[in-house]
C-alpha cells in the first residue's frame, strides 16, 4: 500500500502519500475514501504530509486536498523524489510546504482520454477547462501569482528544481534530504504517459560514492524509488556514530599530545633559565672573589708600609735632611756659572736670588 497514516493520536502524526493517486489495480490506492478514513483518526495537533507521487486521478486530488485544508490539525507538506501533476495538488493543502534540495516539481493542464463525436469532445474540453481553473486557483492561493502567470507555466509542461519551485511561491522552504533521485523514480516518470521525460544523466554517481563511503550498498533497490529502507537507515546510523566516536577519540587524542608537548616545552625552558642564572651568578661571584682579594693585597701593602714608617721614622727625616742640602749646593753651582754675565743679567741673577 502507497498510503500509511502513522502516530495518529501523538503530538504529530505523519501521512505517507507514496505513489499514483485514485485507485489502484491491486489494492485500494490513495483514494479520497481511504484518506478521508485515516484522517477522522487523527487526533494529533500538527501532521506531517511526505508526498513523493505523479499524478493520478484529479478528482480523487482535489478531494483530498479539501479534507486535509479542512482537519484542524495544522499540516506540513514535505515534498520528495520527483512529484508532480495531481500529487503537487495535495502538497498545497499544507500549512507549510518544504521540497527536498534534490527532488522535482512539475504542473501541468489537466488532460483525459475522450472519445466519441465532436460535442462530445467539446464537452470534454470545456470539463477540462474548468479543471485547470481549479487547478489555477490552488496555485493562486499560495504563490499569490497571476493566473496567466501561473497558466503559462502549466502549459511548458517542464520540471523545476527545489530553488526554482520556491522562486515562483510553491512552496516555503528547501531542507537537504541527503540522497539524489535515482534510477528507479527516473524510470516511473519516464513511463508515465502524462510526464515529460527526464533524460538520465548518470544521477546515481554521487550515491556510488555514498555506498563505498559508508560501506553500505543497495540506496538504488528501494520499493519505490523514494525512500532508503530501514536496514540502510539503521546502517548509516551506525556509520555515522562511529564515525563521530573516531572523531571525537582523535581529537582527544590531538589534544593529549599538544599537552605533552607544551609541558616538554616549558620544562625545557625552566631548565635552561635556571642553567643560565646559574652561570650568572657563578661569573658574578667569581669577579667578587677576585675583587675583594686585590683588595685585601692593597690593604696589606698599606699596612706593611704604615708599619714600616712607624719603625724607622728617625731615617726618613734624615733622607729630608740630605734631600735639601742637594738642592742647595745646585743652586750656588748656578749662581757661579752667572757671575760673569752682563750687569743686566746680573740684575736679573740678583731678582733670582732674591
């Protein structure tokens, strides 16, 4: 089954709309009966609507998207994989709308099989004429676009991204869903009879990528092309926990050894500061000694010459004595050289004497 209403009575309960809507040849489909019964079980405040779907039967979407604007619960629609036609219908009955950064997004006129003579086929046209005014007006009421705006748009018939449904007003946020569109939702577009094509441009490259880096295969197998199981959920849980657990021992394991590092290093410096005030200090008492003991020599040479003036002072007077009588007999040797000078130089002899 493409529909699952889970957690219907808790603060939030989710809707998965997953798949064509109207009936389906197998089971019940995503019907307006089906929905309107899972939705009167809803007591929860908020629900989350995940719709990844292609379209389908439009009055069975119109009709649902009357019985999820009408429930009092206030609705988030999440849009996912590629969603388009009768599925983008539904998306706009939240409160809120958010689209996957990697899904696609794609309006359209509506369209039927007819058949029969032409006032048939004008009856046709004229029902499908007021359809895309329906449609219009659902689109109006959240882009608050033009309707000749919006029309032009319908009629390309193209797909847009995440960036360019937000641009236009579909929807209110971009969230990262983590996983591209893959090979099986390309398929089911490309077979759908309604959709244009989506050339595949090898979109599974960067989930190869994934696969070996969580060491974790099979992101291309899921049922509906949308959604990872709960075994590679689980998977990649586990992935992600011991790779943050080696993150976080490396880390300490970094700081451990910054610790180590830096205490080497400032007992390293202690050591040489204290080797260098120990050299120092060393020359510093080094240069005393040798002061102090020149010191002591001068002193002791003061002392044995104080000692030996007090010993013998009767001969250092006599020294004295026989000092000035030589230079009393150098004065008479000058004063005979002269006497035979000039009466001038006699007068300036005689001032000498005097």
């Amino acid at each position: 089954m493409n529909f699952k209403i889970q957690n219907k009575s808790d603060e939030t309960a989710t809707i998965d709309i997953l798949g064509d809507i109207g009936e389906g040849w197998f089971d019940e489909g995503i019907t307006m009966t089906s929905i309107n019964d899972q939705l009167k079980q809803i007591t929860s405040q908020n629900i989350i609507l995940n719709i990844s779907s292609l379209g389908g039967d439009l009055t069975h979407a119109l009709t649902i998207y009357d019985l999820l604007r009408s429930h009092k619960a206030n609705i988030t629609s999440k849009i996912m994989g590629a969603t388009a036609s009768s599925g983008t219908i539904i998306a706009m009955a939240g409160d809120k709308i958010e689209m996957s950064d990697n899904a696609l997004f794609l309006v359209h006129n509506a369209s039927s099989f007819a058949g029969g003579n032409a006032d048939d086929l004008r009856e046709q046209a004229e029902a499908l004429d007021k359809f895309d005014d329906r449609i219009i007006n659902i689109y109006k009421k959240k882009t608050g676009k033009a309707k000749s705006k919006i029309s032009s748009l319908m009629a390309e018939d193209k797909w847009i991204d995440a960036k360019e449904a937000k641009s236009f007003g579909f929807i209110d946020k971009i969230y990262d869903a983590g996983k591209v569109l893959n090979k099986k939702t390309i398929e089911n577009i490309n077979n759908s009879k309604y959709l244009p094509n989506i050339k595949d441009k090898k979109m599974n490259k960067d989930l190869k990528n994934i696969n070996a880096l969580l060491e974790v295969d099979g992101f291309e197998s899921t049922d509906d092309g949308t959604f990872m199981n709960n075994e590679q959920l689980t998977a990649i849980d586990a992935k992600l926990a011991e790779s943050v657990q080696t993150v976080a021992e490396s880390t300490e394991a970094h700081e451990t050894a910054i610790n180590d590092i830096n205490a080497k290093n400032e007992t390293a410096i202690n050591d040489l500061k204290a080797k260098y005030e120990l050299e120092v200090e060393t020359a510093k008492n080094s240069n005393i000694e040798a002061l102090n003991a020149k010191i002591t020599e001068f002193d002791e040479l003061k002392a044995n010459f104080d000692a030996y003036v007090l010993e013998n002072p009767a001969k250092s007077a006599e020294n004295d004595i026989e000092k000035e009588d030589e230079i009393e007999q150098e004065k008479v040797i000058t004063m005979k050289g002269l006497i035979e000078f000039e009466p001038s130089q006699k007068r300036v002899l005689a001032s000498i004497k005097k």
